[in-house]
DNA sequence: AACGATTTGTTCGTATGTATC
DNA sequence: TGATACATACGAACAAATCGT
C-alpha cells in the first residue's frame, strides 16, 4: 500500500494507453465503471479517487475529459514544421522563422495588422537593446494563424529614437510588404547584418492560453524565441518576441551540407 | 456565479503573484487561513474548494506545495546557456550543444560511459537512417550531470552495417576523446559534412521525470533535440535524440556578425 | 529523544449543476 | 425529456511530513 490508490489506479490506465490497448482517440470507462473495476472484495472504490487518477493523467497530458461524453485519450496533433534561418542575406520573414514555400503549401496563413504602443521597456527589453530601463520604445504586436489555428504571437521592440531619426514607418499599424528590417536600411540606413536568437520553452501565460485556445486542463509549454538583431557597428537594432504553441509546432535546423 | 470559486480564488492568488504582492519562495495563507478568507457571510469554504484552487496554480507552475510546511511561489531557477553550432567544422561536442568555454566557467559536468545497446530500429529510428523498419541499429545512451544537477538524457543510434565494416569502437561503453564522429571518420572514412535538427517541446516521459528529478507536482516540459548527420553522399551517418529539462536550460543560436 | 501543533496528502461520502446524446 | 457522464462544492476522517518545545 506504498503508493496511493490514485497513484495505482492512474498507473494502471497510462500502462493501458502507452501499451496502445487504449488507443488515442479510444474513449476509456466512465467514472462509475472505474469505481467497479478497482474496487477490492466487490467493495468500490470513491469517485472521487477515480477522478484523482484522471487528473493525474491529465496534467500528465495523456487524456482529457468532456463532460457528458467521456475521458479519451490524447491525440497527437501533426505538428507545423518550421525552418530556422541561419542565412542573414536571406531575409527575416516571420521574425525568425522562415517558412518554406513546401511547408506552407495549400496552407493559409493570417496576419493581423500590428497593434502599435509606445512603452517603458520593460528590465528584458531594455538589456537587449541596451537601452535605460525605463527608456522609451515602440512595441509592434502580431497575432499570427495559419488555416484558422492560432500559431504565434509576435511582438518586436524599436528604440524610439529610431522614430525621432525619421523612421515613421514604425507607427504605423500596417505591414509593410519587405518587412521592418529592410524598411529600416531604406529610411535610416540601419542595416541588420546579424542576429542572436535565445530558445525557452515555458508554461503559457493566461494571455497564451486564450490565444492559442489552451484549455486550463492540457498541459502544453510554448515555445518563445527571442531574436536581437544588430547592425554593422554592433548596435542593436531591434528585438522581437515570438511565442509559439509547442503541441503544434516544431522547428528545423541545417547545418553544412546535407541531402534533398 | 459564472466563475466556479475554485477559479475565483485560484484567479486572486495568481494576481497576487503575478503582482508581486506574493514574491518568489514566499509561503501563501495556509489551507485553513484561506477557508476563512475567501469565505462569505461569516460562512467558511471548504477546504477541498480551497485545494482544487491551489491544484490549479501548481498546473499552471505558479507555486508548489510542502507536507508539514505550506505552499510556496515558485522560484525562478537561473537557466543554463548552451549555444547550437551551426559550424560543421567546429566539432560537435555533446552531440548537438557546443558548451562555450565561458559558459561552462565553474562549472563541473559529469558524463556518464554509455551504455550500449543492439536493438531493432523503432519507426523514428528506421526513417531517420534511412534502414527497413525492425533493421539492427546500435544506440549508444549517455545521461550528463551538471554540478550534480541533471542535465540532459542522450541517446545515439548508428547502423549496425558499420560495425561489421569494422568500426567496433561502437561497441564499446566508453567516451572516445575526440567524439564518436571523429572516431567513424578514422576507421570507415566516414566524414559528417552536415546535420539537420529537429526542435520540440513535449511533456516528459516517466523516465524522464525520474532522471530530471521532477515531481509529479511541477508542470514543465522538455526540449527534444533531434540530429541526423549526413556524409559527403548525403548518406545519413547517426541519429541522435537529446533531452533537456525546459526549466533549467535555454538555447542560443547566432547568425552574421554580432558584437561580443 | 519525545511530543504536540501545524500543514499538506489521501480517501471516503453526498448533493447538485451542466453538458451531451 | 430522460439517462448518462463529467464538474463543482461541501463535509469528514485519518495519514504523513515538518517544526518548535
């Protein structure tokens, strides 16, 4: 009797779904059938034990419950394969992300027009673009879907002293067709000739969960890539924030030569 | 009463933490404190009401609780940096993470000798390396410790065609100082001229969870690295799957010239 | 070392609400 | 509409871990 009976109970069910005898998808016993079948000496067990063992196997992110119907078992989405661009000639697209023409064929992708503040930087922002904490910056807000699905969420911080140089496109609530980067080097001359990017996978923010339609009972992480880009003389020139949904969502990279 | 009050008041706690009002590693009101707390009309909530609050906020990594002690803010833990090399001539220590010199300033890592195995490729395995389905590969698994600290789990896969081409090295459950690679390279002629990686982000296994030391209790997922190695035919030379635990550990990843 | 107080963990029972078929 | 299934909320009892005396 070591370990709890919810434990054993929860234990017994993930075995039944990784051993493929509960297929994804399947729908497993109700709540009153698991009473029964746990149960000892024809003695049930509590309900409320058997519910304990589901959310187990919930936060574990194996099954989950719909109310009038069942508890099933997870199934895996295919995930939206995107390549990290390594190549600072190629351009940005996507702040980071580079979507190949094959991966989003027959897909349709949606972009909100920016949503555009002027902000405090945050302790974050500032350190990346080495500005006073405090200091003033424009904030460009995306949302991004892809055939309907939420897929990211981007947002990318400007010194605003970029605005006061001339560059007023920054205010604008539009996209602008070769993207900020390049409408930068036409208006300033600042020209991005390289990047860091930093990779975190983290619990989503309530924001998150809304967005990316989350239910409070999967247990999912979010990707959030942080990409600072510098110019000629290492100053940096923005720094872009872009939170993805890892259950959907997976990134490729390449290195030296390799086939196909 | 649209919101159940286990929400409500799982919605106040995380206001306060998110305020500040409840810093990181502060203790919350204990169970019974809270039963009066959030009650009305001089009418305590239950205490298992109370609970299910505090359950959705460790679902959500916002605190953690103690037998005997209470209920805790999560604590930040300093995240560990790797960079990704991108350089197919700069070697490929750790089978996928170059760990900077700087980085690893002070810092004392651990490698276990691998244990070898010969086993029948899974699906993943098969496609990677380009074999039949059930064809003999040899995985080589490493688990690595940082300042005694679980660091990442690692296992490689290499045909089993290359054993009986003589390089028996594979065999062997001991680390070769310059790399595996470099090891195939002497004995087949075996250069690695380029690698593709897959990034995911997923729950942990029950392994994983035991290795990385996590508690049932912590929502976190891990990071997936995958990387395929390919020759100068473009023939795949080794499969390699890394895992890392998201909460201790972050990725970088550079392109052009930046400063530093 | 022993004990009691405090706090969270497990298990049960019960009642009622809401969603689905 | 009724039956079924999960969701919320309450109360109760005992176990296990921790801490101070």
């Amino acid at each position: 009797m070591a370990e709890p009976m919810y434990r054993q109970v929860a234990e017994d069910l993930r075995r039944q779904i990784e051993s493929g005898d509960l297929a994804p998808g399947a729908r497993l016993r109700s709540e009153v059938e698991l009473r029964e079948e746990y149960g000892k000496d024809g003695k049930e067990i509590s309900r409320n034990t058997v519910r304990d063992a589901i959310k187990l196997l919930i936060s574990r992110g194996l099954v989950e419950t719909r109310p009038g119907q069942g508890t099933f078992v997870m199934r895996q989405v295919v995930p939206f394969l995107s390549r990290l661009n390594m190549d600072p000639e190629a351009g940005d697209v996507e702040g980071g992300v580079y979507k190949s023409e094959v991966e989003l064929q027959g897909r349709a992708p949606e972009v909100t027009d920016p949503r555009v503040e002027v902000q405090a930087a945050s302790d974050l922002v500032a350190s990346h673009l080495q500005l006073q904490p405090g200091g003033q910056v424009i904030s460009r807000h995306q949302q991004r879907k892809i055939d309907g699905t939420p897929w990211s969420l981007q947002t990318t911080f400007y010194p605003m002293e970029f605005v006061t140089r001339g560059a007023t496109q920054l205010l604008m609530a539009e996209n602008f067709k070769d993207g900020m980067v390049k409408e930068l080097e036409a208006s300033l001359g600042i020209k991005q000739v390289g990047w860091r990017d930093t990779i975190i996978a983290r619990p989503p923010t309530g924001n998150e969960r809304t967005f990316f339609d989350l239910s409070d009972k999967v247990q999912v992480a979010v990707f959030e890539f942080r990409r600072t880009g510098y110019d000629e003389d290492g100053n940096p020139v923005r720094f872009t924030v872009t939170v993805y949904s890892a259950d959907r969502n997976q990134f490729e990279m390449r290195a030296g030569r390799i086939p196909g």
